[in-house]
C-alpha cells in the first residue's frame, strides 16, 4: 500500500520530471479508497529556520503528523534565530521572561487528530529565568535546550540556506533550492535541490538588517558594526569592549536594539554620543504590582532580578504557572492602551512621563526626546533597562542634529558640528517589508514578491491564494502589541498543523486561501488604533502614513461575525487573535484532492480504521464530546392558538441587569422589585462602593449645585441637609443610607465592570460579559458572562473623564490632580497652606475647588480661557422665606412631612420657574443677565476687571448655570488670581501663558471636565451586529431619551438628550426609570421577546429636538458639555424643552411607537390574555376581592 501512494504521489527525492508527471488515472465514482481512514500517506514537511518559531513548529509536526518526514533549514551555525545571531551589548527580551516560555506537551492522543490539537504544558516552562527581562544569551539557551529536550535537532540542517522556492502545480509539492556546504573538497558552497509538500516558513521578519543610508559610510577608519550583525570577534559583547574604556562610541538609533546597547554601554565607554532621529516612549513594567504581590517585596524599579530563593519557588508547577497566569493576566488586558482616546491610553501617558521625569531628574532637557506626541504603542513599546541610567551619566550625550556625513574620525551634523568618534554603532533597525530575500514562485509563475506589491496581503496573517501548502509564522499582520510574541507564534503553528493534518487525513494535494476570504480580512483591517497614527515605526515599513503590516488587525463586529465566528472577543487584542486562529473556517479555502475523484469523501476509504486492520491495535472507539448549548429557535416550535395555558397574571420569570449603582441604578433596584413580579435582579457596580459619581468624585469642595432639598429622590426625602448646596460626603451618605433601607446590598455586585454586551436576536436576551474579582484568586480578575431579559443602563453621563491637551503637562514635577480623579488626601491638602496651586477650568468642579481651596493655600491661581455667569441661586429667596438659616435647630421644623413638602414644592416651583431663560429674547433671559451682571460687578469691585473678564457676551444658560458664591468670595481675596489666558504649555513647575507670564505652581488642578459624547466604555452591540457607538456616529439619537431602536430590551438613565437644565438630574431620572420600568413590565406580562422603538418615532423626537433648539439660546455657537461635538454641533445633552414637559412627557409610554416580538409562536396578539384567570382564581386562600 505504502509503495503504491508513494508511487502515486512520487517520491519526495523526486527530480523536477519525476514531480511534473501527469496526473493519474480517472477513479470511478462508486468505488472506495483501498486505505484505511486513517492510514495516512507520506508528507514531507519543510521548516524554513530554526529560531524560535522553527523549533516550535518542528515540534509540534513531529507530535501531530504521522507518516512525517521532517526537515529544519537553517541559514546559520547554530539554532536560535535573532537569538543566535543578535550578540550586541546588552540584547534582552522585551517582554517577562517567564512569558516568553513555551506551551508544550509531547504525548498526544490518537482521537485529536479527529479535531484539534490541544496544547497543554509541562517543563518547557522555564522556571530559573535571572532576571525579568532576561539577557539574550540566557533566551539562546533556552531555546536549544527545548531542542534537545524535544529532540529536535536531529532534524535540523544548518547552515543550508533557502535561496528559491518554486510550486509545482501538477504534483502539489514545493521545489526548494537550497544552498549549504559543499561535500567536495574542491568547492566551498553547493546548491540542490528538495522537494516538500508543505512549507512552513518561519524566518519571521528580523533577518534582513539595514545600513542607515548617510553619506561617507564606508570613510570611517574606526569600527563601525551594525546591532544585527555583531561581529567583533569576543566570546561575548563583554569581550569585544573591554578596552573600550577611554573611546568615543557614537550609537545611532532609538529602537529597542538603541537603547538596550546605550544602557549596557553607558558605564563602559569613555564617550557615548548617542544620535537620534526621532523620539519614543520609554515604558516602565506595568506588571510591577504583579512582581510586588508574588514576590512579597517591595521594587525600587522596573529591573527585577530574582534571587535564588524565588526561583527555587519557581520549581513547583503549580507556582509557575499561577506565575505565569498573573503576567498574561496584565499582558492581555493591556489592549485598550493601543485604542486612542481611552483611560488606558492616557494612564499609559502618564506612568511613562513620570517613569521618565523621574529617570532624568538630573537632566531633565531630556525628557522632550521620551515623551513624543503620538501616542504610547504607536511604536513598539520599549522597557530599555539602564538608559535612563545611561543618560544622566556624565559620558552620555545626545546628538539631536541629523548626521550629515560620516568622515574617516567622527560625523558631522546637519547642524554644523563634527564629532569625534572611534566607534560607531548602527542601532538602524530591520527591513520589515517582509520582502524575502529569496524569490518565491506560486501558482502561474507568480511571485510573492509582486502578489505582495503594493503591499502584503494575507489571510489571517498566516497563507496567501496561489501559495498552496505553504503558511508562515512572523508573517504581515501577525504580531500582537502588548503581550509575548511567543504566544502569537504558537497559535500560527498550530494553525499550520491543523491545515498539514487535514492536507493529509483527507487526501489533498493542495490547500489555500479562497482569494475572497483574503478580501474579506483586508476589508476589515481598518481599526482605531494608535497605529494608525503619523508614526514612523516597523509596523509601517512604507511610511509613517503607509499601511500596517506589522500587526494583527482590530476587525469590525461585522467581520468577526461573518468570517472568524467569535464571540466576546477582544478586538484586535492578543486574545481576539488567539481565539481567531483556534479553529480553521474550512469554507475560507480551496483545494485540490490527491486522487483524480470529484468524490469528497473519498478519503473515507474502506470504511475502516487502520487498528482494525491489526489484533494489537486499540480499537476502542474515539468519542467526541460538544455540549449543544444553542437555544431554541421559536420558529421551529409548534403554532399555538389562544387560550394559553397560564393565568393572565402568571407572569414569566424575569433577570434584570441595572448597570452601575450611583443614584439612578439605586433607584432603578428599587422600582424593579417595587413593580416586577417574578424578578431575579442583579446591579453591576464597577466601583468599591454604591454612590456612583457621589462616591467617585471628592475633590475639595464637591457638592450639589441645585437646591438640597429639591435634590433628594421621592424614595426618600431628606429633611436635614446641612446647607443649601450639600458637601459631596453628605450625598454620598444620604444614598448609602437608601441602600440600606432598601436592603439592596444583597443586589449589588461591586467591582464588577460591564466590559460588553451583545444582544441574542434568537433568544431575546442580553448576552453580558463582565470583569469581576477572581473567585480562585485573591488578588487577580476574570471575566464572566451573564445573560439577563432586559438592562438598564444606568451609568450616566459623568464617567471618563479626561487630562487637558496641554503641551507638557507629564513634565510637570508638582503635585498634579484631576477634579475628577481627585487622590490628594485631607492632610496633604492642609500641607498646601504656603503653596502655590492652579486650578485650570471654570466648570462647576473648577468653581467649588477655587471657594474650597482659596483660604487653604499660600497662593491660588484660577486659570481659565474661557468666561461664566456666575448666578445667585435661584431658590435663595425660597430658602431665606422658609429658614432664615440652615442651622440643624431652626431645620427640625422640617421633620414635619408636610412642612418638608411644602417646602420642597416651593423649590420646585421657583427652579420650573426658570425655563424662559433659555429663550434668548425672553424678558427672564434679558432681566436675568442684568442682575447676574450686576451681582459680580458689585461683588468684584474689589478686583478691578475680574467682572469684565469673567462675564461672557453669550445668554445665561448656554453653558451650566454656576451658582456658586463662594467662588465669587473667593476671588476676592487676596492670594487668589484669575488668570484669563491660554496655558502654552505645563513647564517642570508652573505654566507658561500665552501673555508671556510663567505662573510658579506647586500643584496643578485639572477640573477640565469629562467626556461628554455618550461612546460608552464598553460594546453594546445590537440587532445585525450593530455596535452603540456605530448607530450614535456621528452623534446619538434615542427616543424621548431614553431607548435606541436596533437595541431591544435596553432603556438608559441619562442618556442623551435627557438632562433639563434648570431642574434637578434625580427628578429626571425617577421619571426615566418609572418609564423603563413600564416597558420592562409590558415585557413581562405581555408575554413579549423583545420592545424596542420604532425607527421612525426615533427620528421624529430627533428632529424635533433639532427645530426646538434652534430657537433657544444653546443654538448659540458657545462650547458646552450640551454639544460635545463642538460649538456647532447639535445639542444632545439637554432635553428639548423644560422639567415639568419632560415628567409629563414621560408620565404615559406610547406604545405604539414600539415594534415588538412575542415570546410564543402565535400571531394573536391577546395570547398573553391565557385562560381567561387571575391566579387568585385558582388558590384557595388568595384574596380575590
């Protein structure tokens, strides 16, 4: 049998006649294959390199290919790739090193090869690492000894270099011409020919290294080496420089090779003039926490060296791999730094200025060249350990200017200077076009070279149409940003194993990628990235604007439904690409059969397994096992008439999710269990504590800035406020005090983050994914899934904030807060007393702070470019007419309910009062504007101008009212400055204005506000696949606030276009929450699937909102939080009219503005209606009255 498929198929030492024979004889369709299932024929498998990715692969085809013949061509005198062959000073991995470690088992059971290769772990997880970021030469030997281990290297040829490959398409197998060491003594090198019938080419994309192109290169009498090609003769890079003592070293470059050589080279070099032609973050470990917990010491730096203790620990498996599992834990949740605009990017920016403000406190004009503009990971990340160092040493210099030319002793700059230099080191990086370096012929003559202009395109990173049998690891659009190569390249292989599994258990003689399925990943490669920004960096190796082809793409939900079939994933990320590449789309590929059959299942053969063609063999049967957790599709169940079998008010059971616990999630628990039977609740909480922006926000003088006592909800109404405008911790407390009364804790899940939420058309349900304290782990978080009938989204508006856009804020070496993210404690703010602080914004936050801190500090600055009204309360007539005071004796009338509603009814009316403020030419508007005036000219007399540079020449109301006198008090002290100037930029200890001025500032406060456009922290995807964010692009839109059509189930609290701008958020909110608990209860006891608006009545409530505010004073071209697309934009934070129209609008749902879906497959639309009774009617000893 064996010598007939050989015979069939040719020999794999075949000449190029012997593989171009013509194709066999014609099978007849109705017979068998003379074969077992399982009785696989020969292959031959090439393995182009014997680095990393070679070994592994090398590897893995031994475990899961039987019948293999295995080859490992390798270029080079030993094995390890960029391992072996980067020697330069100070070479070390980038990454953890214990995440560098490979996933590796040798014994493999036979039913895997029915399915997939599982891949579990044993001792190729290397325990005994030195260091975090471990040197080369210790990666090097880690490596070899997996090929030893894995008895790899009987199969390796070195120094046999891959000069050509060409397909042959009659036989389906590869011609490799390869060149190795001649066996006649009279020649040096030979060429010969092989043949294989699948390719794995892992040469990766670091193997072809570049001269920087300067002019009087080859004119230097020095040495001059180049990082790649490290070549100076020692043992090691120690060797090479140990008389290097006294010289002039020039380094050019600032990639990761760069910084690594300057940081070892630094202490051991007389001079080090270090040329830069760009800049480039330098990040710290973000898993410093992680080594702290683990290792149970403190770190003074991101530079771990383990002692010898901690690695014996690391002997135990157990350890190891919980080890392991903590740094992939921070390594794949990293992703969201590569998104632009997120809290993850911005916190990135900020642990690396001050990693590096901190590094260079002695020379801190350096800090400019490592704290570029573009975003972190818009190159790749750099740890560089010792270059900080490096640079602050005496020795160090950094040469700004472009190289000009090289001359025979030096360079000479671009800004007119020459350096002397004995030594230059070319730290210039790698061609990563992955343009190889040998030509690669496929289908129809052509070659990889022109398929790949003018730019590389594959599928899923790893095969390319007209390229059969042949797959790559390292390949365009494969790596991953923020974690271990390592992991990407086992998740390559793997896929390359499966698709030479199937190339061999069906009997195939090629397989590809269709051409459309290439398409399709290129359709979906857009993402927004930090890498789509201007950057020069290997991503992009045609230019700063030109393509990514240097990383794994982040793809639409449409692509991830349509190609790749994954659910949860994370986009782009490490993860998203493993989950991709875990199972083969075999419908993505073409292929050809061995056999001359049109019978797809000839591979079957005789019906038999080889086992059963022997007494010795196994023959238990090979169990599969899949769990069919699929629900019902209702179209396939039975059509039912009415009556239904139930009573009318058996109502379903019925799993709410209300997100987020501040004050509307509070109040939507309650009002669900007040009016839901049958209810299963839940609230996701992502903070430590109930409260919501209450308890996030505790900057000095947070409070409300409406009237307390209207402030209160109707659930509780609170009598004894200390003051007009209450502290923040008073409000806090009042909402924890409603938890408590409610009993709502038993609810609530604190420190569970709703990470995303996809809807399940065929269920009806929310499908929600959700990051929580790990039950197996004290210290560690996991992701759960929980799948809920209907959610409420109650996180508001008041959740991301965000830093100013202010050139230098990172350098600044004073204390530095956000209004928002305020972390200054009590006691250090009590230390600012002969401090100098300024407060940049003129918000409400901006205005609370300047009255809290102005008789605290030595000195106060108000920095601002913009103008406010800065009103009387409106209700202070209210409250001086019911109080006099607010003392806790002259309050204790208000015990009294009646005389507490009675006053509060009073609040109200004067605030409902307000409305025609927002009417430009109204005489509220005009009056209102002349008192205010006159109310700050008076108060500010003393501070000649302060009135005319803070009064705007825009109505009241455009932007927030502020009533906020005790910033008016403020500003009239002495030691507080209203400084009306744009901030140029944040200099080391002050600002630098516009008008000239420095300001000395020993703290600066950030109340700048948040981000008000409704993108949600997380996906929320709809109908179709339809994210949120897509559907409200390039601005929301809702009905009456409160629901989106394409999103079923789902009702929001302060949702765009829901706050009313002269009136209390909560009494907006209690009517939001009454009207999702309407529709919730409609779901319920209608026996429905689904309600969502109609997209018509969306669009009605959108223009009419559009026409409403066209007539009012927020069509002013004025830039508020109301309109966060800009001054021109439309409004879409205030409700389109006053309070009192919103609580009546919202008083009675229009249900005929819903679609809805039933539950049960009837079309009667009184099936809900059941068997014509009331429960009661069936128990005995209901009441039934």
């Amino acid at each position: 049998m064996l010598n007939a498929i050989t015979q069939l198929l040719g020999s794999t030492n075949a000449s190029t006649t012997e593989a171009t024979a013509g194709p066999p004889s014609r099978i007849e369709e109705d017979s068998f294959g003379a074969f077992s299932v399982d009785e696989y024929r020969p292959m031959k498998v090439a393995i182009i390199g014997a680095g990393a990715s070679g070994i592994f692969a090398a590897i893995r085809f031994r475990q899961y290919i039987p019948n293999v013949q295995l080859v490992v061509y390798e270029q080079n005198d030993g094995i390890g790739g960029t391992w072996y062959v980067n020697k330069y000073p100070g070479v070390a991995c980038d990454v953890p090193a214990h995440a560098v470690s490979r996933q590796l088992h040798p014994k493999v059971s036979r039913s895997y090869r029915y399915t997939y290769p599982r891949f579990t772990i044993d001792a190729a997880f290397q325990h005994d690492w030195s260091s975090m970021w471990s040197p080369g030469s210790e990666i090097l030997a880690y490596i070899q000894g997996v090929a030893k281990k894995y008895k790899v290297e009987p199969y390796v040829k070195l120094r046999h270099q891959l000069t050509g490959a060409t397909y042959d398409e009659d036989s389906g197998k590869w011609n490799l011409r390869i060149k190795r060491p001649a066996e006649s003594p009279s020649e040096t090198l030979e060429e010969i020919d092989d043949w294989a019938d699948f390719v794995f080419c892992g040469i990766g994309v670091l193997h072809r290294w570049n001269w920087p192109d300067i002019a009087g290169l080859k004119d230097f009498k020095g040495i001059m080496v180049h990082s790649a090609d490290w070549n100076l003769g020692g043992a090691t890079w120690e060797d090479d420089i140990k008389d290097w003592g006294d010289k002039k070293v020039g380094v050019v470059g600032l990639g990761s090779s760069a910084l690594q050589i300057v940081g070892a080279l630094g202490p051991k070099v007389g001079e080090l003039h270090h040329v830069v032609r760009g800049k480039a973050w330098i990040v710290p470990s973000f898993m410093t926490h992680v080594y702290q917990e683990k290792l149970h010491r403190e770190l003074t730096s991101s530079v771990v060296t383990f002692t010898e203790e901690e690695k014996k620990s690391f002997e135990d498996p157990a350890r190891l791999l919980e080890w392991r599992r903590s740094l992939e834990q921070v390594m794949n949740g990293m992703h969201k730094i590569t998104l632009k605009g997120t809290p993850e990017q911005e916190f990135a920016r900020n642990v690396c200025t001050q990693h590096v403000q901190k590094g260079l406190q002695t020379k801190p004009e350096y800090t400019k060249y490592l704290t570029p503009d573009f975003s972190v990971c818009s190159r790749r990340m750099t740890p560089a350990p010792g270059f900080l160092n490096a640079m602050c040493e005496d020795n160090y210099h950094l040469v700004d200017s472009p190289i000009a030319r090289i001359t025979p002793h030096g360079i000479d700059t671009e800004d007119g200077k020459h350096i002397d230099l004995d030594i230059i080191i070319c730290a210039t990086g790698f061609d990563t076009t992955y343009r190889f370096p040998f030509p690669i012929v496929g289908r129809n003559g052509v070659e990889l070279q022109e398929k790949w202009t003018p730019h590389p395109t594959t599928y899923l990173s790893i095969c390319v149409d007209g390229f059969p049998n042949m797959f790559f690891s390292n390949g365009p659009n494969s790596a991953v940003g923020t974690t271990g190569i390592n992991m990407m390249m086992e998740h390559q292989v793997q896929y390359a194993v499966m698709c030479a599994m199937k190339l061999q258990r069906e009997r195939l003689k090629s397989i590809e990628p269709k051409a459309e399925a290439i398409t399709d990943f290129e359709k979906y490669m857009e993402v927004s990235s930090v890498w789509s920004e201007s950057v020069p960096s290997w991503y992009k190796p045609y230019g700063p604007d030109g393509r990514v082809v240097g990383i794994w793409p982040g793809m639409s939900a449409a692509h991830i439904r349509v190609r790749c079939k994954i659910t949860n994933a994370r986009v782009g990320s490490a993860l998203h690409h493993f989950r991709t590449l875990r199972y083969p789309r075999w419908e993505d590929f073409n292929y050809e059969r061995v056999d001359n059959t049109s019978n797809r299942f000839f591979w079957f053969g005789n019906g038999m397994t080889d086992a059963e063609n022997s007494t010795d063999k196994d023959r238990k049967p090979l169990v599969v096992k899949a769990e069919d957790s699929s629900e019902p599709d209702p179209g396939d169940a039975p059509y039912v008439e009415v009556p239904g079998s139930f009573n009318v008010d058996e109502y379903r059971p019925m799993r709410v999710a209300v997100i987020g616990a501040g004050a509307s999630g509070i109040c939507a628990a309650i009002r669900f269990r007040q009016y839901i039977p049958n209810l299963e609740l839940v609230v996701y909480e992502q903070m430590d504590g109930v409260g919501g922006t209450w308890y996030a926000n505790t900057y000095p003088g947070v409070a409300c800035d409406v009237a307390s006592h209207a402030f209160a909800e109707d659930i509780i109404l609170q009598h004894d406020w200390s003051s007009m405008f209450s502290p923040g911790a008073e409000i806090h407390a009042y909402f924890e005090g409603i938890v408590d009364k409610y009993q709502l804790r038993q609810y609530i899940k604190l420190r569970h983050e709703l990470v995303g939420a996809r809807y399940d058309e065929s269920a009806g349900k929310w499908r929600l994914g959700l990051r929580c304290p790990s039950k197996t782990s004290t210290d560690g978080f996991e992701e759960i899934d929980d799948t809920v009938d209907f959610v409420f989204n109650g996180i508001g508006l008041l959740h991301r904030w965000k830093w100013p856009d202010i050139e230098g804020l990172g350098d600044f070496k004073g204390v530095k807060v956000h209004s928002a993210g305020w972390n200054v404690s009590e006691g250090e703010v009590e230390s600012w007393k002969d401090k100098s602080v300024a407060v940049i914004g003129l918000g409400s936050s901006a205005l609370q702070i300047v009255a809290a801190l102005g008789s605290k500090v030595g000195r106060l600055y108000n920095v601002t470019r913009s103008k406010a009204w800065v009103a009387l309360p409106s209700v202070v007539g209210v409250y001086m007419a019911h109080l006099v005071k607010l003392t806790e004796e002259e309050l204790k009338h208000l015990e009294d309910p009646e005389k507490l509603m009675a006053f509060r009814k009073d609040i109200e009316h004067a605030m409902n009062g307000l409305h025609t403020l927002t009417y430009p030419e109204s005489p509220l508007q005009k009056g209102a504007q002349q008192v205010t005036r006159e109310y700050m000219e008076k108060a500010l007399e003393v501070k000649p101008g302060y009135a005319e540079a803070l009064i705007p020449d825009f109505s009241l109301c455009c932007r927030r009212l502020t009533p906020t006198p005790g910033y008016i008090n403020a500003l009239r002290r002495d030691n507080v400055e209203l400084v009306r100037s744009e901030i140029i930029r944040v200099s080391t200890h002050g600002l630098e204005l516009a008008d000239g001025r420095h300001l000395a500032a020993d703290v600066i406060v950030c109340a700048t506000g948040f981000d008000t456009s409704y993108q949600l922290p997380f996906p929320i995807i709809g109908r179709g696949g339809v994210a949120l964010s897509t559907r409200w692009t390039p601005h929301p839109e809702t009905y009456l606030s409160l629901c989106v059509d394409g999103f079923p189930n789902m009702f929001f609290s302060n949702g765009p276009n829901s706050a009313t701008g002269t009136n209390s958020v909560l009494l907006m909110m209690e009517h939001q929450i009454m009207y999702a608990v309407r529709a919730a209860r409609k779901l319920q006891r209608e026996r429905l699937k689904s309600i969502e608006p109609k997209p018509e009545a969306v669009t009605d409530f959108v223009n009419y909102a559009k026409n409403y505010f066209k007539k009012t004073v927020f069509a002013e071209p004025v830039k508020s939080w109301y309109k966060p697309s800009g001054p021109e934009g439309p409004v879409v934070g205030l409700w389109p009219g006053s309070a009192p129209h919103l609580y009546r609008t919202m008083r009675s749902p229009r249900w005929e503005d819903f679609n809805y879906e039933r539950l049960d497959h009837t079309n009667n639309g009184l099936y809900w209606l059941g068997d014509g009774m009331t429960h009661a009617e069936t128990m005995e000893n209901e009441d039934r009255t």
